[in-house]
C-alpha cells in the first residue's frame, strides 16, 4: 500500500452483536470504514449502505458475446469460410449449432464474472492486504473506523459501548 | 382464516363453464359424422387439466418428502389442486368409455380390424402394438392408475386436515404418515404418468414413438400447474386472502415457472434435435407434418413457452412483480394448452380424415387432394408399400386448413374457457372447504417467514 | 435466511459448535502430519497412477492395437470409462448448484468435497478420449483454431466436437466455481500459519480479508455461478449422450437419452460422494458435520434417481418393443439374453432394484449399509456404460461382423490408473485445502447447528428476546452454546463478561438429549432453560417435575408425557445404547405401551 491508514477497530464475538452495533453506528452518525467477517452475515450489507451488486449485469453482457461469438463464428465458418455438407445436413444447420453456442455462453460469462469479481475486489494471486486481525477469519466480527474520517476517542467509545469484546488501534 | 367463495365469483365461474359447454354443443353440431372435433376438444383439455392435477400431487409429494417448507403457507392450494384427480377420474372414463364403445374415431389403432390380418383397416404396425394400444388396456389401466393416484391424494389431503384438526406444532405423527403416502406416490406418478401419457396422447400418432415422450408431456403439465398456481394465489390474494403468502413465496414459484421452461425447452430441443439429427423417416414424420402444415403454431409454441419466460423471468423484479409474474402465468398456461393442441390434433384429424375415407368410400371425402391415387395404389399394394403410401398420402401432402384442427378456432379457446372454470370452481370450492393454511404443520412457520 | 426453523428438522451440525470449533476442526486436518491411513492409500494411489501411466505411455508407443477395440467394437472399456467418469463428477457440480438454489442446507458439509471430486474426475474422463484418438500429440487438432491447412475447420455439426467444449468448459466453470468457494477458507488457514506455509496460503487466498463488499460480492458471484452451472451439468451429460443419440445406432438413437444420461449422471456422483464421505469423515473426523442426517439426505437422492433411472430402462425396452422397429427389439433382446447378460443384469440389479433398500429409514441411516451399496452402484453404473456401448457394438447389423469383446491388460491398467488419479488428487486435497466449506458450515451454524434450537436459543440465554436493554458485554463468550468448554475468554472482555461468570449452568456437562425419545429440540430447550443439560440430571429429575415443565411451557407441549424419560436418561448415562435402543423399540413416541 502506497499510504497508510490509522484505524480503530473493535472485534465483536456474534454476528448478532455485530449487526447491533452497526444500527448503533449509524444511528450516531459515525461513519464506518469497513465491517470484516468471518463469513457473509445476512442482512449487513444494506446497514453499511452497500447497493445490491451489479455482477449479474456485467455476467449477462459476457454471456451475450459469447453467444455471439460462438452462433456467429459457426455460421460464418460453414456459410461463407469454407462450406461443407457434412451428413447431409444443410450449410447452415442451426440446431447442430445451439450445444456449442449454449457451452461458449456459460463459458463467457463465467470467466468474465470470475474476473470481474477479482479485479474490482483488488483480489489475485500474490495480492497481499493488510491484516487487521486474525481472527476475522476464524471467530470474530471487526467493525474499522478511520482515524482520518472520525474521531478516535468516539469511535473507541462507541465500540466499547456497543458491546465489542476487544477494542483496538492500528496502523494498516 | 376460511376462504369464501362468493356469489359472484361463483356465478362468474359458471357463466364460463356455460360458455364451454355452449361452445361444446356448437362444436358438436358442425362436425364432421365422427364427431372429431369435439371428442379432440374434450381429449385435449381433460388431459390437459387432469394432468395439472397430477403434477400438482406430484409436486406437493417431492416437496413432503423433500422437507420443503417454503411452500406450507399455501399448501392447501396444491391440495386442492390435486383433488382435481376426482373430477378428473370422470374426465378420463368418459373418454375411455368413448373409446371403448367406439364413440369417436380419435385414435387409429382403435379402428375395426387394424390388428386383423386380412381385414381391409390391418396395419402391421400398429397390429404389433395392439397388446398394449386396445380398448381394454386404454380403459381399465387408465382408470386403475387414476383410481390409485386419487386414493393417494384423498389420503394427503385427510391427514392434512386431522392435522389441523387434532395434531399441535409438535407432534409429527400426521407429517410423518403424509411422508409415507407422499413417497410411495413419487414411484407411482413416475411409472404412471409415462403410461397414461403414451395411451392418451402419443398413441394418438399410433405409427410414430419417442422414448422422450412421456417426460417432454410431464414438462408441460408441471409448467402449466406452476402457472396456474400462481394465477389462483395472485386471485386469492386479490381478494384479501393469504396476506402470510408474500412476495417471497411468488418469487419462489417465479423461479420454478423459470427453471421448468428452461427445462420444458431443453427436453423439446432434445427431441427435436435427436430425431432431427437421426434423420429415420418414421420419426421424422412427426416434426415434418408440424414444421410444414401447422408452422405458426410450432413457432408459437417456441415463442410462448421459452422465449417469453425466459427473458421475462430472467431478471429477479419481474418474478416479484404481480403483474409481469401474473401475466407470464397465464402467457405460458395458454401456450401449453397450444402445445397440448399440437400434441394432438395433427394425429386426430389425420385418423378421423382415414377413417371418413374408408367409411365414405375413397374420393368422396377429399377430393382433389391427390389422395386418391396414393390410397388406390396402396391398397394395389404389399403392406409395406400399404403403410408407405399411407404416409405420403396423410403427411407430406398436408391437408388445408380447418379450424379446430390447424389453428385453435374461438370454439376451442371457448372450451378451454370452460375446462379452466370447471377447474378453477373444483379447486376455490375445495380451497374453501378447509382453512388456508395449517397452523400445526411443522414447517408452518418457516414458510410464513419465508426468504428467498 | 429465515431464523424460523421447524423442530421437525434434524441438526446438520452435532456437537454443540462454536465458530471457532468449526475453525479448529475442518483446519487442522491440514496442520497436521499426514497419519498412516492417508500415507498407506496414498502409496497405493500413486501406484495405480504409476501402472497407468505405462499402460498409456505403452499405448501411445504401440498404438490403438494394443487394445482390443476391432472394426465393428470402436469403442470399448476407454469410452466406457469415460463417460463413467464424467457421470461421476455431475454430483459435485449438482450440490452445490441444485441444491443451492432448493436451500438445502446440507449440501454445506459435502459440497467442497464433491466439487473437487467433480474437478479430479473430469481430469480421469477426459484422458480416455485424448488417447483413443491414436496421435495424442495433436489432440489439439480438434480445437477450431486459424490454421495451416486451409484453414480447415473442425466440424461442428459433430457431437464429439460439442462433447468437447462441453467438457472444457465443465471443467473451467467447476474449476472457478469451486476455487472461488476456497478462496475465504483458504485466508482462514493463512491465518493460522506461520512462515512459508503462511506465504503459500496468502498466495492461494489471492489476499482475501473478509470485507463486507467482497462478501457480498461473493454472494452474488456464487449464486450466478451456481444459476448457470444448473443447466451446464445438464447440458454436458446431454452432450455426452448426444455423442450416441444422434447415430442410427439401434439401441443409441433413442430421444430419452439426455435426461436419462444426467439422471444415471447424478446418480452415480451420488453413489462416490457417499464412498468417498463416509471414508473421509471417519478418517479425518468429520461426523459432526457429515452426519447422519446428510447420509440420509443423499440416499434419498439415491432411491429417486436410481427409480428414475429405472423408468428410463424401462421406457428404452418397453419403446423397443413398442416401436415396432426389429433392429432396435434385436438390440434390447440381445442386451438382456445375449452373451453379455451378465452386464446387463449387472446393471438393472445394482442401479435399479439395490438402491430401494434405501426406502427403509432404519437403511438410510446405516453408514455401513450405505457404503456397501454405493460401491454396487459405481459398479452397476459402469456396467450401465458398458451395456450401452460395447454389448450394442458387439452385434451390429452385420451379423458376420459380430465378435466378443474383452479387453487388454492395457485397457484394464489405464482404468486402474485414472483410479489411482483420481485417488491422488483428492488425498492431496483433504491435505491442502478444508474438506469441509468452513465459511459455509459457520453461516448456517445457528439455524442447523443442534445447540440452536429456536430464534439464537442459547445465545440469548433466556426465552427469545431480542432486545437487550444491557448493551456492554452481556457475557456472549460464555453464552456460545459451548456449554462444554470454557471458552477462552480475551482480555479485554473479561470484565465485561465477569457478570455472567456466576452463571451455574456453564461447567456442567451437556448431553444430546434428543437421543431421549420423546424429547425434540424444543423440548430439549426447556429442559436445559430449567437447568437439565446431562443425562444424568434428567435421569434423577422425577417425572412430576418434568410435567411441571412442560406444562409452564404452555399448552403445546401438553401432547408430551415424560413419562419414561428418567429411565431412557439412566441407560443413556450408563452408556446402556443397545438396551435403550430396545426400550425405543417398545416406546410409542415416549409412552409406554
């Protein structure tokens, strides 16, 4: 990471007690840097203010190429490339085409989306961030604020009020 | 909370029961002497809704013994869905007893002497099959099946209401019996339906076979009881009841109304690809008698029952939206009812065209046509060049246009008016008859608080 | 996921877990040094792969004819296998994505496993084509790509050519589909190791730092994933059919083939999840997660798709004879009576009438019932295979043509060798990465886990109010459902926790007590809300006083009569399992008869 942030964060023990807190933040009008979790916890995303996904957009669009790609690159082939009469069957012999066209669909859009997802997450192979606790990934629930974005002495006191079993500064 | 069935409700539904029969009875009078039209009208719907009806008792049987809850808070509807199996054992002996007594001319192989060696009508073919296409297997073995399927789903039904009646949220004893007819229904629908399908409708092209068959008709039934479903919530639902059926229960079904186009499609694509693909005259016949004499409604049927749902359901708002999930409902019920009418009447008119030809003698019917000929040198003939001949003269040539028999005419939509009162009424009278949701089914409260 | 889930359902997670139990168990199969079972099976693994590796080396050296494939027998034991193979990954793909849009949660503790099960056996399937075209140097020739010599296209109407983007890109959605799954549980190990191990494992987690965004990413992703891997692994058994569905072969061409392709499909993978699960979970330790419950969830699978797969049979005879078509009842006939009826009754016994043992709960439920049977059904899938392919081949139109197939010891070894394979690669993968999806199993923990027995039963302590009135603290590390151990308490919590130190019930020992009948989840509830967690307690607890519960409870559970509690409690205490078993038997829902 080019810059560094100073952090203040609080682990919570429960996915329920974590939730709580976050209402509890919003209601006080701190704002949270990130929420860290050791796996999806329902009903969180809408409370940090995240809009629904938009991956099964970009999914569809890879799919439509590949579509294209496979129904065009066929046809074009057999009716204009090199045309052939393989078993009788007419130059342009759309149902023989649809497996392949639906496999290079699927194809497409999985790709993509896989991709997609890594790139906008700053996921990949060798990607190393910065660990704020270890245990996100085991049992605890983490709730970071930025040191830059909201006062410390109230973040940490709103942490330790809010029912957080460890509260925590950081530099990530 | 009981449902009601008001005055006007029912009234508006016998008003269009009156409306199928009306158009039954003029149906009956402009027909030809075997009276083709109107027993296809009543072959295609009652199997039709009877088939509804199955796949309801089927669906709701995998759901019990699948440990679905989602579903509980409008189980009743399934229920009385599947009760239709009563209204339709009386469908289903009316055609066998038709059959049996030689009331129509529906299926060929149910023509005099075509098993009799010697006897003008014999066909080899069909005389190879006659240990399983015969009036008696048509009747009894239907009706047996029917019988049993019904006892089931009476059975689901008792124990769902002594459920309510006498069981509490934690006693399981009545869940657990349900779960013992449920599964012992799966093996049963499963064997049976392939059965039922071959005698009522595929039999119907007596020449022509599809291993495919059975399941590509069961696709289409259980698209049509999800479209229906949700079309007799979307009702109840507008008319106060089932306020606990939520947005998450419709979008649930959304998906099965998505899921089981695809599926229906994939099992058409299948076929068609398979015989297309084989390139075996004796099946290719089927598709090419479609493909060239009935091309709107083959396309059609594409039309409605992939292209529209898929795009319309692809996205998650329209399947939680009333009015595109309700009106992609009733687009696909209509455009199964299409697929059932090209099941069905292409082999019909053809048998009852033969049939008026043999009775009437040759020319008489169908002047004109070139079938003249075609019959004079088959019956010059070998069987072989007997059969060869008959394909060419009934197939290839293609007869003009009739409605009724190319294209679904206002008389066939009237009719189908008809069966879907008759069903819809059988069905709110037996949503009525019972409380709409079980307050001691273990799963009740999942379903109430349903997510997807 | 709704927090409303009906008693009437059997915990998918035993052992009264807390996160980090599930943490601790399904990471430290990874941590530790691989034990003698592993190392024993391994050796052997790599062995088979070894002689099948030869007899491919051996194969590409001397070409096709040291098979025993022939002019009429093309295809023999290598397409057999190959579409034995392919069968088997579908379960892999089927779990996770079926059944993940039917939210059928136990799909959680076999998914990761079935899914590289899926991937492994992918790789056996698709070496059988690569050799069998004789010059597997220039397998790539089949691949459309601009080329030298024209260019010439593949062709595309050819279902061997669909088969092969079918499987390419089975393989590449599987494969992305369950890396993507690894990817958090992967960081889930990073951060428990240290050194090398730790950089290694920071590599594979590609960085991942449990950020909500990125689980709601990951959500969405495997949700789509699994939206569009339904109809994949339906299409690629289809395609795998259609290689034999589209020819004038009697007793190929036949329209049922696709789906009765991906029913025989799914149960096949579902027989080797089973084989492979059961050993694995005993093996590793894993039954808290793999439990009764899941083993009977899938061989309910198996008893439908075995029956569906039996429709399918008998549709294919009943058509042949039906169609009227000599060919095709002469092909069935010589299936069934011919001089490979063994294979063929090899397979309708093993597919069609074994499984419905498995309509007995008592069979469903028996892990040495079920391991036996799902072994028959890999056999009686295979030999479903190879009534398809070589007893049709054998007899084709041409009856001077007709011959005996059997095949080399080249044949038989490259088979043994795609077992050792696959073999391999799943050893080596309950090595490296958790056998059981840890994020998954944590995520449904309170509404399958068997110490969560309503709306966060235990974790609120007292009946099911939500609201806490005492935000700090309230002592939530002692109140995890881990009645069993006191849980390591962080420092700075202990002095928010201190008021709920006092609180009795925490040291005792707990015991299922579901096991008692009579006695469900709920009931279990309110037993241990009036201090009865032991089989011992309940045992010395009077039947009044267990009444009395009850009856506080309200008017719900008054169909309850506790009658022989006490008594069932004492042998259980005593470790008694067979006599309470027995009492069981004599007990009608917990009465006395």
């Amino acid at each position: 990471m080019a810059h560094t942030k100073d952090i203040v964060y609080g682990l919570y023990n429960d996915e329920e007690d974590l939730l709580r807190a976050v209402k509890k933040a919003n209601e006080d009008h701190l704002e949270i840097m990130d929420v860290y979790t050791p796996f999806p916890v329902h009903g969180l995303d809408p409370l940090i203010g995240l809009s629904e996904s938009r991956l099964h957009i970009a999914g569809f669009i890879y799919g439509a190429i590949g579509t294209l790609t496979a129904f065009g690159g066929m046809s074009w082939i057999f009716t204009r490339d090199w045309p052939q009469i393989f078993g009788g069957k007419p130059h342009w012999p759309v149902p023989a085409f649809i497996p392949i066209t639906f496999e290079l669909t699927v194809l497409f859009a999985s790709i993509g989306m896989v991709v997609t997802f890594y790139v906008i997450n700053g996921l990949g192979p060798g990607v190393v961030n910065p660990t704020i606790d270890l245990r996100i990934t085991d049992d605890k629930f983490c709730i970071a604020f930025d040191k830059s974005e909201v006062n410390a002495g109230k973040a940490e006191s709103f942490l330790r009020s809010s029912g957080a079993s460890e509260v925590h500064s950081k530099t990530i | 909370m009981t449902y009601d069935l008001t005055s006007k409700t029912r009234i508006t539904l016998i008003a269009g029961m009156l409306v199928g029969l009306l158009c039954l009875a003029f149906v009956w009078m402009g027909d030809d002497s075997f009276h083709t039209r109107f027993w296809g009208n009543i072959l295609h719907n009652a199997t039709f809704f009877t088939g509804i009806g199955l796949m309801a008792a089927f669906f709701m049987s995998v759901s019990i013994t699948a440990w679905a809850g989602w579903y509980v808070a409008f189980k009743r509807v399934w229920e009385a869905m599947s009760l239709f199996l009563i209204v339709g054992c009386v469908l289903i002996l009316i055609l066998g007893l038709a059959t049996f007594f030689d009331l129509h001319h529906l299926y060929h192989w149910n023509m005099e002497g075509i098993a009799e060696v010697g006897n003008p009508n014999y066909d080899r073919i069909i005389a190879g099959k006659a240990g399983f296409l015969n009036k008696g297997v048509y009747l009894i073995g239907s009706m047996v099946l029917m019988a049993i399927w019904t006892f089931i789903v009476i059975r689901i039904r008792a124990l769902s209401i002594a459920e309510e009646k006498h069981g509490s949220l934690n006693d399981f004893s009545y869940h657990y019996s349900m779960r013992k007819y449920a599964a012992a229904f799966l093996p049963l629908a499963g064997f049976g339906s392939a059965f039922v399908v071959w005698q009522w409708i595929m039999s119907i092209d007596a020449h022509w076979y599809s291993t495919m068959f059975a399941w590509y008709t069961g696709a289409s039934w259980f698209v049509s009881m999800i479209a229906l479903t949700i079309m007799i919530l979307l009702f109840l639902k507008s008319q106060g009841f089932y306020q606990n059926v939520s947005v998450e229960h419709f979008h649930d079904l959304g998906k099965f109304l998505f899921a089981f186009s695809i599926f229906w499609t994939y099992v058409w694509f299948s076929q068609y690809m398979l015989i297309w693909y084989a390139n075996v005259g004796e099946e290719t016949i089927y598709f090419r008698e479609r493909v060239d004499n009935y091309p709107a409604l083959f396309w059609i049927n594409i039309l409605i029952n992939f292209i529209a749902p898929f795009f319309i359901l692809m996205r998650n708002d329209t399947k939680r939206k009333m009015g595109s999930l309700g009106f992609v409902a009733g687009l696909v019920l209509v455009g199964h009812w299409i697929d059932f009418f090209l099941m069905i009447r292409p082999g019909i008119r053809h048998t009852a065209h033969e049939a008026l030809g043999h009775g009437h003698g040759h020319g008489d019917a169908h002047g004109g046509h070139g079938h003249e000929a075609a019959h004079d040198v088959a019956h010059g003939a070998g069987h072989g060049a007997h059969e060869a001949a008959h394909e060419v003269a009934h197939h290839a040539s293609g007869l003009p246009f009739e409605l009724g028999f190319t294209f679904p005419g206002i008389l066939e939509f009237g009719t189908f008016i008809g069966f879907l009162c008759l069903f819809l009424y059988f069905v709110l009278n037996r949503v009525a008859s019972a409380s709409l949701s079980s307050d001691t089914d273990p799963y009740i409260q999942e379903s109430i608080h349903h997510h997807t | 996921m709704s927090a409303h889930i009906s008693d009437i359902r059997e915990p998918l997670i035993n052992g009264h877990k807390s996160y980090h139990d599930i943490t601790e168990d399904l990471v430290s199969p990874t941590e530790r040094a691989p034990g003698f079972g592993w190392t024993v099976g391994f050796i052997l693994s790599l062995t088979m792969l070894a002689f099948g590796l030869f007899c491919i080396a051996w194969t590409v050296w001397h070409g096709i004819g040291t098979w025993n494939l022939n002019r009429t027998i093309g295809w023999g034991w290598d397409i057999t296998n190959f579409v034995w193979w392919i069968g088997i990954g579908h379960a892999g793909t089927l779990i996770s994505a079926i059944l993940l849009l039917f939210r059928q949660k136990w799909r959680t503790g076999v998914n990761r496993a079935a899914e590289a099960m899926t991937i492994f056996a992918v790789i056996c399937a698709a070496l059988f084509p690569g050799i069998h075209v004789g010059r597997a140097w220039v397998v790539f020739y089949f691949f459309p790509y601009p080329n030298t010599r024209g260019p010439l296209w593949p062709n595309f109407n050819s279902p061997l050519l669909w088969d092969l983007f079918a499987i390419s890109t089975y393989f590449t959605v599987s494969l992305l589909f369950w890396y993507t799954g690894l990817v958090p549980d992967f960081a889930t190990v990073r951060d428990r190791a240290k050194g090398l191990r730790r950089k290694i494992y920071n590599f594979l987690s590609f960085g991942w730092t449990g950020s909500a965004k990125h689980w709601q990413r990951w959500e969405s992703l495997s949700l789509i994933l699994a939206g569009i891997a339904t109809p994949l692994v339906l299409s690629v058994h289809t395609i795998v059919s259609f290689d034999f569905a589209t020819s004038v072969i009697p007793g190929w061409h036949t329209t049922i083939f696709p789906p009765y392709f991906v029913a025989g499909a799914i149960f096949s993978g579902f027989a080797m999840v089973l084989t492979l699960m059961i050993v694995t979970r005993k093996l590793l330790g894993l039954e808290d997660y793999i439990t009764i419950a899941h083993v009977e969830s899938m061989n309910k699978v198996i008893v439908v798709t075995g029956t569906i797969v039996g429709v399918a049979y008998l549709t294919e005879l009943f058509i042949a004879w039906y169609s009227g078509y000599v060919y095709e009842q002469f092909a069935f006939f010589n299936r069934a009576v011919g001089p490979y009826w063994w294979s063929y009754f090899g397979m309708m016994f093993c597919n069609v009438i074994s499984p419905q043992i498995f309509w007995s709960r008592k069979m469903r439920r028996n892990i040495a019932v079920t391991f036996f049977v799902s072994i028959v059904i890999n056999i009686g899938m295979w030999f479903e295979r190879f009534v398809i392919i070589a007893t049709t081949l054998a007899r084709d139109y041409v009856p001077s043509s007709w011959s005996y197939y059997s095949p080399t010891w080249v044949e038989m070894g490259i088979f043994i060798g795609t077992m050792g394979l696959f073999m391999t690669l799943y050893l080596l993968f309950t090595r490296v990465a958790p056998v059981v999806a840890i994020a998954e199993v944590k995520s449904i923990l309170k509404t399958a886990g068997d110490q969560y027995t309503g709306p966060n039963k235990l974790h609120h302590g007292h009946g099911h109010d939500d609201h806490h009135s005492v935000p700090a603290g309230h002592g939530h590390d002692s109140h995890r459902g881990d009645h069993l151990k006191v849980v390591s308490s962080n420092v700075a919590a202990a002095s928010m926790a201190e008021t709920h130190e006092a609180d009795s019930s925490v040291a005792t020992t707990k015991n299922d007590l579901t096991k008692i009948e009579g006695i469900g989840p709920k009931v279990a509830g309110l037993l241990n809300d009036a201090n009865i967690y032991s089989f011992n307690q309940l045992a010395d607890t009077p039947v009044s006083r267990l009444s009395e519960i009850l009856a506080a409870a309200g008017p719900r559970y008054k169909m309850q009569v506790p009658e022989s509690w006490p008594e069932q409690a004492g042998l259980a205490r005593d470790g008694k399992w067979d006599e309470l078993e027995d009492l069981q038997d004599r007990l009608d829902g917990g009465k006395y008869v």
